[in-house]
C-alpha cells in the first residue's frame, strides 16, 4: 500500500511545482510605477515636501538673525528639499533614492565644518598622486570615445541617474523607470501645491 501511494504523492508534488512556475511574478518596475502613481503616494510626497521646506523657513531665518550663520535659502535649497523628499518617499528602496539620501548627509556634514572656525593652511602642493589622477582621467575619456554609440549612451544615461555609476544594464534601466516615474509625480505634486497655495492667496485678497 505504501509503495502504491509513494507515485501518486510525487506526482502530486511535480505537479504543485509546475503550477508554482507557471504563476508569473510581477515585476519590480511595474509594481514601482503603480506605487509612483497612486494617489497614497502622492499625499505622502506632499507631506514630506511641505515639511521640508517648513524646516528650511526656520533655518533661513534663524541663519538672518545670526550673522555668523551662512544663509542656506535660495532655489538651490528648494531644489535640494525636493529632491531629498522624493528620496524619504522612496524610502531607500531603490539606487537613486540611497544616494540622495547619502548626499543630503555630505552636505549637511559639509555645512557643519563650515560653522567651525578656520585655521590658514598652507597652499596644496602638486605631487605625484594628482599627475597620475590627471592621466588615469584622460586615458578613461580617450577609452570613452573609443566605446560604441550604444555603450556610450548606456554611460551617460547612468550618470544622468543618481547612484547608477558602473551598474549593469538591466540595473540602469530598471532604476531609470523608477526615476522617471517618480519625477511625474512629484511635478503633479508640486503643481497641486502651488495651485492650493494660490487660490488660498487670491480667496484672502478678496
């Protein structure tokens, strides 16, 4: 009886494996490109976008009343502020949102050395380091023209794309369709905005 059952049991499990393979799983990019255009995703951008430039408000200010403070306002910031929320929606899932994050750390390590006070250093000397750094940097521009039209433009997309540098193919275009897809909605976010913000501003004139 037990040798009678052992087949049917296998061939059972054959077959709950084929139907195990046969169910396509979704992609990453096309569940990233629902995610990017849902509407959760959006008020959650909106959320973190105002935040930011909330606490970018409090920083200019601060930075008039405090001379000693360099001023951390202007497009640039508003740019930056952007940018960095679209990365906190991501939530570092993807290449390009990890290095705009690491970037907002650079920068904000960058602006606290600033604060310090500064001790006169002697001018940098040329050595040895930096004339080989100048001639690995032509020799990789002479390679990059040698390169072919398809290859070239592969390198230049992955330098478009935040954190895609030395990234293979398939990596490149995977994070490219997540970016784009990101980048609509946060202009549909950021028109949303400016358009609540001025019929707010035209209903308080009346």
């Amino acid at each position: 009886m037990e040798s009678m059952n052992q087949p049917t049991s296998i061939g059972y499990d054959q077959s709950r494996r084929k139907r195990k393979k046969k169910q396509p799983s979704p992609a990453p990019s096309q569940s990233s490109v629902q995610l990017w255009r849902s509407e959760k995703q959006q008020q959650i951008y909106s959320t973190n976008i105002i935040q930011s430039l909330r606490e970018l408000r409090i920083s200019a200010a601060a930075a008039d009343q405090s001379p000693s403070l360099p001023p951390r306002g202007g497009g640039i910031a508003v740019r930056d502020a952007a940018y960095r929320s679209l990365a906190v929606t991501a939530r570092g899932r993807t290449l390009w949102s990890r290095a705009i994050l690491s970037k907002a750390v650079k920068v904000k390590l960058k602006f606290r050395k600033q604060n310090r006070p500064r001790y006169s250093n002697p001018p940098p000397t040329i050595t040895g380091n930096n004339r080989l750094r100048k001639k690995r940097a032509t020799v990789l521009r002479l390679k990059a023209k040698g390169l072919p039209a398809v290859q070239r433009k592969v390198k230049l997309l992955s330098r478009l794309i935040p954190g895609c540098r030395k990234q293979p193919l398939p990596v490149v275009l995977e994070e490219t369709t997540d970016y784009i897809v990101a980048m609509e909605m946060q202009i549909r976010a950021l028109n949303a905005i400016i358009s609540a913000v001025g019929s707010g501003s035209s209903g308080g004139d009346r």
